[in-house]
C-alpha cells in the first residue's frame, strides 16, 4: 500500500494532535510541573506545525504564509524539547528560551522574506540548522542531572540524537542536490519525514508520560542526600553542592543574587617538601579550621573536590561579595600567620556570581574555583571575580 503525501500529513497531524491532548490532559491532572507545561508546548507547537502545512496544501500560492507559522512552530516546538529537559534538570532556561524564541522568528521571517514564489521549501535550511542545533542540545542535557538517571529517558535521547542525525543528513542533501533531486525526494521526502515524526512522537510521548508520571518520586525520595559534615564543621563536597542547587532553584524563583567564594592553597606539597610533614599538616588543619569560624553564619561551608574550600551566600552586590571573599581571605591568610611556621603559603580567593555563572550549582563551583587559581597565580594574590 502506497500512502500519498497528504495522506501522511493528514495522519502525522492527528497523531501530533492525539499526543498533546493526552500529554495537556495528564499534565492538568497532575501538580504543575515546569518541565511538563514546557513539553506540552512542544506537542502544542508540533501540532500546529502539522496543521499550517495541511492548510497550505489547500491553497499553496493563496495560503503560503502558512509555511512561514509551521517553519517557526517546528522551531519552538523542538526548542521546547531541549528547554523541558533543562528545566526537569533545574537548569535556568531564561536565556535559551530566548534563543529558542529568537530562531523560531528568525524562521519565520526567512518565509516571509521569501514571499509567496518562496514555495514550499522557503526558509528551510535554517529550519532544519534550528532543529538540528535544539535535537542535539536536547539529547545532550538528556544525558545529565536526575534526567540521565532514568532509564526510560534513553527512549528521548534517542529520538533527539536520531532526529539530530537525520536533520543533518537532510541539510546536506537538501543544500547539494537541491529539494527536487531523486536522492532527496527517495530518502528525505515529506512522505519518510512523516513517518519518522509519527515514530518519535510516540516515543517521545511514552518516555515522557512515565517521566511525568514519576517526577514526585524523583524529586522527592529519589534525590535524597546525606549530608556529611567534616570534623572541622564543614559539608564535604557532593553535600555542599547538593544545598547549594537547592538555594540556587530558590534563588531564581526569587530573584536573589547567589556568590561562590572558592579558596585555593596549591603550595602544600612543595611545603611538605621542603619543610617537612608536620609543618604542612599544620598549615592545612589551620587553614581548614579557619574558614568556618570567619564565615558568615549562615553561609554554606564545604570541601571543594580538588582540595579547595568553598563559602556559599547571598548578596547584594558583586562589591559585597567581593568585600565578603577579601575578608575571609585576610582572617585565614592571619590564622595561617599565627601557627609560626616558617612560610605563609599563597592562598587563592575567586568569586562566582549568579550574574553571570547562572544558577547552576556545578557551573557556579567550577567558576569560582578557576577564578581562585588565577589569583593564586597573580603576585598580590588579589581577589578574583570570574567574568
């Protein structure tokens, strides 16, 4: 049985429909969910998209600005994939949902530029370019945070790495054989797109249906953590990083400014070395005692991995933060002062804020950490901001 093109759109149209109404309905039924309201949008904009090519099939020249609303929904609706597995792994989405917003324009306009002798392919190179970029980022974010820890999101890896795949092999052909070439036709038609859409939509329904079905339980019991606290009254590092993705969620909703300090002392092993054991020993146990009783009080104070303590708080501004971070740097550099060892060793002191790190835990860390390196590096060993 041979389906012909309309055939297929007509289908593709109501199975997009079928999955957003199914996935609308669960996500209302459910308690509201940022990620689930975000991927209610992509089946949203999908079906859309589906429905604005069917129209523009009725009338192809009278109806051509129907291609230009379909071009930029298929651009949002794939970018919606990418933000809904942000936001599940409490990553910001401000500015990519603006970039999202901004490429779903951009093709929507290229239409538009085109004109009604545009025809049926008119902007679709930069389509397909937004949907390669979203599908790849999408499978990207797919394998990190709660996300790569379940199993059945492998199925929504696949189909955004696949259609990532497809989409470039479709770009490729479409810019060097042109829409009308045999190859293009055979392989990459609108009759074998249509089919795959239908494919992985009800993948991608599927997976994400048991994702929302079950985000309670990973948000709640599923991402418990111990918390560990060394003898010097300090959270080792998965803990301290742990609390500090939760304040950095509270902190975006809020609005609040968050700053990472990081300390770093890289001298040690050429101190044991030339000065002994003992002498280095008591360098570290100083200077890891210090840092929590110059805290503010309710600042968190933690392990970083690589052997470097972290301060974590709010402020009201990056000179507050920078003013909060010297002092700590000079109360340690005179508890180190205090012990007589023969040699004060260089203490590194950078700052990351949520201004321009974001309000991602990891991100904020590793910010603040090659910022203290780089001061450790200067002569002054002055505070460092990272940019």
């Amino acid at each position: 049985m041979t389906l012909d093109s309309t055939t297929l759109n007509v289908v593709t149209a109501l199975v997009m429909v079928t999955a957003g109404v199914l996935f609308l309905i669960e996500t209302l039924n459910r308690r509201p969910s940022a990620a689930a309201r975000i991927w209610t949008a992509a089946f949203i904009a999908g079906t859309m998209t589906t429905l604005s090519y069917l129209v523009w099939a009725l009338d192809p020249v009278g109806l051509w600005v129907a291609v230009a609303i379909g071009n930029g929904c298929f651009i949002v609706g794939t970018g919606c994939l990418w933000l809904g597995c942000r936001r599940f792994n409490d990553h910001s989405i401000r500015i990519p949902g603006g970039i999202v917003i901004a490429a779903g324009l951009a093709g929507t306009i290229a239409v538009l530029i085109a004109g009604p002798d545009g025809g049926a392919w008119a902007g679709a190179s930069l389509m397909f370019a937004a949907i390669i970029a979203f599908c790849g980022l999408g499978a990207v974010e797919s394998r990190r945070g709660v996300l790569a820890r379940q199993s059945v999101v492998i199925a929504i890896s696949f189909v955004l790495g696949a259609t990532a795949v497809y989409y470039t092999a479709r770009l490729v052909v479409f810019v060097l054989l042109g829409p009308d070439s045999p190859t293009f036709q055979g392989w990459f038609g609108s009759g074998n797109t249509s089919l795959l859409s239908i494919v992985f939509t009800m993948t991608a329904l599927v997976a994400m249906s048991v994702l929302r079905a079950t985000e309670s339980t990973l948000r709640g019991r599923g991402q418990a953590t111990t918390l560990e606290i060394t003898t010097e009254g300090m959270l080792d590092s998965a803990s301290f990083e742990s609390l500090l993705a939760g304040a950095a969620v509270r902190g975006e909703r809020s609005g609040d400014r968050i700053a990472v300090i990081a300390l770093c002392m890289e001298e040690l092993p050429r101190i044991a070395t030339a000065f002994g054991a003992p002498v280095a020993a008591t360098l570290t146990h100083t200077w890891r005692a210090s840092l929590p009783a110059a805290a503010p009080l309710m600042a968190l104070v933690g392990e970083e991995r690589r052997g470097g303590l972290l301060v974590a708080l709010p402020v009201a501004s990056v000179s507050d933060a920078r003013t909060v971070a010297a002092r700590l740097h000079q109360r340690v550099l005179d508890e180190l002062a205090s012990t007589g060892a023969p040699i004060t060793p260089v203490i590194g002191v950078g700052v990351a804020l949520t201004d321009t790190a974001g309000y991602d835990a990891s991100a904020l860390i590793d910010a603040s950490c090659g910022a203290a390196r780089t001061s450790a590096e200067r002569p002054d060993s002055a505070v460092v901001v990272a940019a």
